[in-house]
C-alpha cells in the first residue's frame, strides 16, 4: 500500500472490534489503518503521532497510557474520533471539545459517515 495515503489509527481494547473498525475504514476509503493496543500507544513518539491524519480512541479503556496519549494527539494537532458504551460520554468528552463520539456497537454507516466528516478529502476505495 502507498505510504502516502492518509494514516488512520485505532487504539481499542477489543481485538475484534479494532479488526472490525480497520476492514470497514480501509475496505471504504484509500487509506492506511494501524490498529494500536492501549499499552503500545504511550510508546508511540510524538513524531508517528504527528503523522497520523486520524486517530479512534476507545474511551471504554481508562487508562493512563490514553489519556495522555489524547492530550498528545490535541497537542499535535491530530483529528480525533471517541467510541464509547458508555451513555456518560454521548455529548463529548473534556478536554477535547468538538471531536465525535462513536457509541458502541456502532452500526457500519455511523463509523464510516464520521471518518468522512473527519476527513473530507478521504478518496473512496475504487472495488
């Protein structure tokens, strides 16, 4: 795949439903999708971060590893998608006013209207 594409990450607990998230985004739109476990993405560098034109962020998981990992994604300016089960986060989430919330399960079109809200110039995948 053509590292120019734009870069989507998924930090979700779930497994299935990160490989969930990642079939439909990259199976609809000409992108690369990362799926990253909450404990690898305090790992990540500021400068992988940055290059990141999206990131999922699963709310469900309250770690500390996410939380600070969100004030760095804010930081640098990287556009944010939150999913939740939980009704608590519906209207959004401080300190990352704006960024939608996801709640889970969420159905195929709800995930996929919200990446390309995000990311208007997102090219459709051509089957």
């Amino acid at each position: 795949m053509n590292k120019a594409y734009p870069h989507i990450a998924i930090v979700e607990e779930e497994f299935l439903i990160a490989v969930d998230a990642e079939f439909l985004i990259s199976s609809a739109f000409e992108c690369r999708v990362s799926i990253i476990r909450p404990n690898q993405f305090e790992r990540w560098a500021d400068s992988d971060l940055s290059a990141l034109s999206l990131c999922l962020v699963d709310l469900s998981v309250r770690s500390l590893s996410v939380s600070d990992g969100v004030r760095r994604l804010k930081r640098l300016g990287v556009p944010l998608i939150f999913t939740s089960v939980s009704e608590v986060h519906r209207s959004g989430v401080a300190p990352v006013d704006g960024a939608p919330v996801i709640m889970k399960p969420y159905a195929d079109e709800i995930l996929l209207a919200a990446v390309g809200r995000m990311m208007p110039d997102l090219k459709p995948r051509q089957n």
